[in-house]
C-alpha cells in the first residue's frame, strides 16, 4: 500500500515533500504537500479547497472525527453510540475512546446531548448520535 | 420528537407499502408522501427503523444528502424525523414473509398476528446479506470463532459483545476495514487484514484512517487458506498469490488468533425478489429495473442495497427518492415515463443500474468499474455523453445524471458504459477517424 503511506523525499533544494491521501470524500485525492523550514509552503493534487485545507492541516495538525459506544441503561439495546464533538488530535484518539470505556449513560437520551466532557484532557465533549427513549414511554405496536 | 413510533392499527389497504426501513425504505416514504400517496406502510422487522445505519457508528454519511458529515444513526435518525412527520403507518418487529403477484403483502409480528395488506405499490428496499465463508469456500476446520464482520459490527455496536481477543480478518471491505478500526479501540488485537487481489476493496479513507493510523498491516495479493481449531479458532494459514490468485503455499505462514472476521462483500437480499421471480442481473444480484427502478413485474420497486449494493447511504436515499415517487405515481394510475434506451456494460465496467432509459426524464446511471484506472478516465454512455475524471476504483461507484436533452437522439438504441483511459479513449477516436 505504498501509495497511502505518507513518505517524505528530499528535494535537491531546501524543500521536503510529503504525500497524503485526501480523506475529505471518497474520491480520496492524492495530495502532496511542500515544506520549508517545517512550514506548508504548497498543497498540490487537491480537486477542491477541502483538500488543500486537509493537505496542509493533516501534515501539521492531524485530527479524526471519533465514533464509539457506551453502555446503555433502559434502552432497546445495550450500546449508545456516541462521537467526538469535535475533530480529536490523531495521538489523542485512543486515550479518548479508553476514557470512556466503563462509562454507562441511562434513558432517555437525546441526539447530540452531552455525554462526558473534556474527555482525557483534549477539551472535547463527546455526545450522543442517537435518541432513546424512557422505557414505559415507548410505543406499543397492535 | 420520538425516534420510535409504532402503528397502531393495519389498514388492509396502502397506496405505497416499503419493505425495509433503512436508508432507502425511510426515503422512499417520504417521496411517495411528497408524490401525492397518502396511505403509505413502512415495515421492518427490526425493532427500530434506520437498517444497516444502527450499527454504522462512524461518520462519513450525509456528505451528498446534507452537506454535512454525520455518523450512521444521526443520519438515520434524521430521516425517521422527516418520516414520522408525515404520517406514514411504520410497523416495526413486523416480518414481511410473502409478496403475490397481485400486490398483496403478506407479513407476521408479535402485534399483528400474520396478516395481510394490499397495495398499490411496493418498494422493496429489503438491503444486503454478506457474502459467508461457504461462498467463499475456504478449507479447513469448522470452528467458532470465524463470523462476518457485519455480525461483529452488530454485537459491539449495538450489544457490547467483543467477537475475540486476536483478530485476523480476511478481505479489505470497508466493514472489515471499519471493524478493525473498532476492534482496536475496543483493546482487541487485531493481526492483519489479507486482501486476495492487488488493491484494497475499501475506501481509501478508511485505508488511511481504519489500518495505517493503527499500524494494522495490508496484506493485498494475500489470502488465508486454511482456518486451524477444533472448537474455536486456533491459528489460520495465509499465503500470497500468484497473478491467477493461485496460492504460493511455500511461501505461506501461519499466525494464531482466536477469530476470523470475513469482509468479502454483500449482496442483495433477493428472497422477495425470487418469491416475485423478477428478472434478475446477475452482474448486480439485484432485479433489473427502468430508470424509475420498477422490476419487470408492474408496480414493484427496488432501491438501496436490494438493488445493487451502494457504497454511500446518500445515494441510497437518492435512489429511493426516485422509486417511492414513482410507487406513488403508479398507485394514483399516473403514466409511466418512456423507457425507450437501453444501457448496458462495456469497456472495464462491472454492471450498470438502471438498465433502461427514458428520453423523457432527468435520470441517473450507477456503474462500478472492474479494474482501478489512476489518472485521467474517461467516462461514456455510448455517444450521448463523456465526462472526464481523475482516477476510477472499483470501491466507489461512479453516478452520471442524464437528461432529455442529451438522450433524445437515442431512442430505440443500447447505449454501452465504458470508463477507459484518456489516452485510450484518445486513440480510439482517432482510430475511429482513420475508419471514416
Ligand atoms: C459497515 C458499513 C459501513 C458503511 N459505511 C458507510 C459510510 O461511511 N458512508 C455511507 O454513506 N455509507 C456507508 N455504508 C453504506 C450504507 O450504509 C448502505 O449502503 C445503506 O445503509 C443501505 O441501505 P438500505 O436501506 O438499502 O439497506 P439496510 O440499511 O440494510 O436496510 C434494510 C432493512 O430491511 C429490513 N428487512 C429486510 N428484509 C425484511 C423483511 N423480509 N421484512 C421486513 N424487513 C426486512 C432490515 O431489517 C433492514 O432494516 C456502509 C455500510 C456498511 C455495512
Ligand atoms: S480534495 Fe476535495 S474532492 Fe479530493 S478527496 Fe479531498 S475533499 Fe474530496
């Protein structure tokens, strides 16, 4: 898979380039990206500004959106799923989702209430992506 | 807003009736609605609607449909609002068992009893089963431990069960890709992900941020050939391939785990379609449908992952747009659009949905290519139109929209799908000048 790795060739000059696929739509652009001196000097390979913008942010400060799940008390299954927020910092990814591990939230929940904040220290709040509602309160079918 | 809301009473009679409520049954009662149908049914046998997107935690949905990048039950959910406010009868834990071919639809749960409707329309967006390890035949022992990753998806996601401890998982489908992701943040080991042909079947995206963010090897041209345990999985035997995918059993090694986990892909869920005996494409495993996805029996649709399995849930809801409309229009006896075009698959193209075209309407044609082409494509619906793009994979399925315009001049023909190289395609017309 050579051609998603993220290798990094010296320029004869003073210029590094590294390359990146853009993970911005499925379409998944290559991009390269020129560095000077630790700066983001030129993005190029993008098809729209997306991809510019992800080009120089994944070389200087990779980020994830975070999806996972947490216990469900009350509910029609045992998991809430819940997400990051926010995008997360790519080193901050696993320590975020390990806080959360033994976490149990009970019905009723809302679509986007606040699940847990500032979670492992990244200020980032995680919220629910799904609704429950209070047990006695679902509907009967018949 | 309640997410859930159950029927309370069965009318024996509907407009519309939509088996499935996924991202494609949810969408097409809210088209049929928008279309003038009244009494529309949406059944599942679920126990909540939004299929498949349940279990999707991850985001990477509604990029088409909403500008904005949600995770699978928050696009779910949203459609459901839009479902519930429009008064469409949806009866969940509600089997359908039985479609006749005079639109009565047969169905069983726990509140009902087994009863039966009829309809003016059906639209059956019954989604996709995945491909199992009988159909992929692998040797070796039976134990457990060996499921597919849809399966485990479903047991962490929505019921907190880890599948194992040490992971092996074969194929490079997005759900295995998604899996391996999962299982890792879950604290679970998850050894490799081996992929028999030269280029991942996933996004490249979840390549990225699934695997090489992890550190989980890709072994592409890699496949495992025998599965060792006697009650449950123990180790299994992987071994590169030739360029016939023949194994190289010498240079094969064996790695333990105590699960496999296949993401070998999904086909269409065709039990009604067979019940129907609708005429089937068995490029796609779906039923061959008009440019408003109506099968070959009258008043019967198919949308979603019952009709070609779709990578993105948007244009699974785009699809059904179209079918639970053209339900609506068929039940309030509308004329049918012409269908006067035929298509089908040329140069590098795997199958084309629909399979005919109207020079009357706006449509949309779906294809998957065979083989990935990096660098400029070119992209024909035989001589009605061209579009340039940048690279073809087979993961991503392309979408042309055709309209009246540029079809007029084509009824009454079979236009070929080819995706080639631009330089080929180059070649080609001058080949084709030289002839003239
Ligand atoms: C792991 C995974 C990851 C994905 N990732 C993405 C992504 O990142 N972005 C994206 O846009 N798309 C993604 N997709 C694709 C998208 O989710 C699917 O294409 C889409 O959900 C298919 O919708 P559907 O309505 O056709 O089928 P489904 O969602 O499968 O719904 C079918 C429904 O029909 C019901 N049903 C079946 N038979 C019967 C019957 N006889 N009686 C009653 N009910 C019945 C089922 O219970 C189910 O609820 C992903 C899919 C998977 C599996
Ligand atoms: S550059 Fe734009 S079009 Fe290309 S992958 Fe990124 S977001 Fe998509």
């Amino acid at each position: 898979m050579g051609e998603h790795r993220h290798t990094a060739t010296i320029d004869a000059g003073e210029s590094d380039t590294f390359a990146y696929l853009c993970t911005g739509c499925p379409l998944g652009c290559r991009l390269e990206v020129d560095v000077v001196d630790g700066d983001v000097i030129e993005v190029r390979g993008f098809s729209c500004k997306k991809g510019e913008r992800y080009g120089a942010q994944e070389h200087t400060d990779p980020r994830r959106a975070v999806s996972t799940t947490v216990w469900l008390v009350g509910g029609p299954v045992e998991r809430l799923p819940v997400r990051a927020a926010e995008p997360v910092p790519k080193d901050a990814v696993l320590s975020l989702v390990r806080e959360l591990h033994g976490l149990e939230v009970h019905a009723p929940v809302e679509v986007g209430q606040t699940i847990a904040t500032d979670v492992a220290g990244t200020g980032i709040d995680v919220i629910a992506t799904r609704a429950v509602q209070p047990k006695e309160q679902l509907p009967v079918a018949g | 807003m309640p997410v859930t809301a159950a029927t309370r009473h069965l009318d024996d009679r509907y407009q519309v009736t939509i088996v499935g409520a996924g991202p494609a049954g949810l969408a097409a009662a809210v088209a049929a609605r928008e279309q003038g149908a009244e009494r529309i049914l949406l059944v599942d046998r679920d126990a909540e609607p939004g299929g498949i997107l349940r279990q999707c935690i991850h985001s990477g949905f509604g990029l088409q449909a909403f500008s904005e990048d949600v995770t699978g039950p928050e696009y779910a959910h949203r459609f459901v609002e839009r479902v519930l406010e429009r008064d469409v009868d949806v009866l969940t834990d509600a089997y359908v068992t039985d479609v006749s071919r005079d639109l009565r639809v047969k169905l069983m749960s726990p509140s009902t009893g087994v009863t039966s409707v009829e309809t003016g329309g059906v639209v059956l967006s019954t989604g996709a089963r995945e491909r199992t390890r009988a159909q992929i035949r692998i040797p070796g022992e039976r134990p457990a431990g060996v499921m597919t990753a849809g399966l485990a998806q479903k047991m962490v996601n929505l019921h907190g069960y880890l599948p194992g401890q040490r992971v092996v998982i074969l194929g490079s489908g997005d759900i295995g890709l998604i899996m391996a992701r999962r299982l890792i943040l879950e604290g679970v080991e998850v050894l490799g992900v081996f992929e028999l042909l030269p280029h991942p079947s996933g996004l490249g995206r979840n390549v990225v941020q699934c695997l090489d963010d992890f550190g989980i090897p890709l072994h592409l041209s890699t496949t495992v050939i025998d599965i060792h345990g006697h009650d449950r999985v123990e180790r299994v035997t992987v071994a590169p391939v030739d360029e016939e995918r023949r194994p190289l059993t010498d240079q094969a090694w064996d790695i333990p785990c105590d699960t496999v986990l296949l993401s070998v892909g999904l086909i269409p869920d065709g039990e009604l379609a067979r019940q129907l005996h609708l005429s089937l494409d068995q490029r796609t495993g779906g039923p061959v449908v008009t440019s408003t996805y109506e099968t070959s029996l009258p008043g019967v649709f198919s949308a979603g992952n019952n009709l070609h399995i779709n990578d993105l849930a948007d244009w699974v809801s785009q699809e059904a747009n179209v079918a639970g409309a053209a339900a609506a229009d068929v039940a309030l006896g509308r004329v049918r659009a012409r269908q006067d075009v035929a298509v089908t698959p040329g140069t590098n193209v795997r199958y084309v949905v629909p399979h005919t075209l109207s020079t009357d309407l706006t449509q949309t044609v779906s294809f998957r290519v065979k083989e990935p082409i990096y660098g400029d494509t070119i992209l024909r619906v035989g001589e009605a139109h061209r579009r340039k793009v940048r690279a073809v994979v087979p993961a991503e399925m392309v979408t042309i929209k055709l309209g009246p315009k540029v079809l007029e001049s084509f009824a009454g023909e079979t236009l070929r799908v080819d995706a080639i190289p631009a330089a080929a395609a180059d070649d080609l017309a001058a080949a084709g000048d030289d002839e003239q």
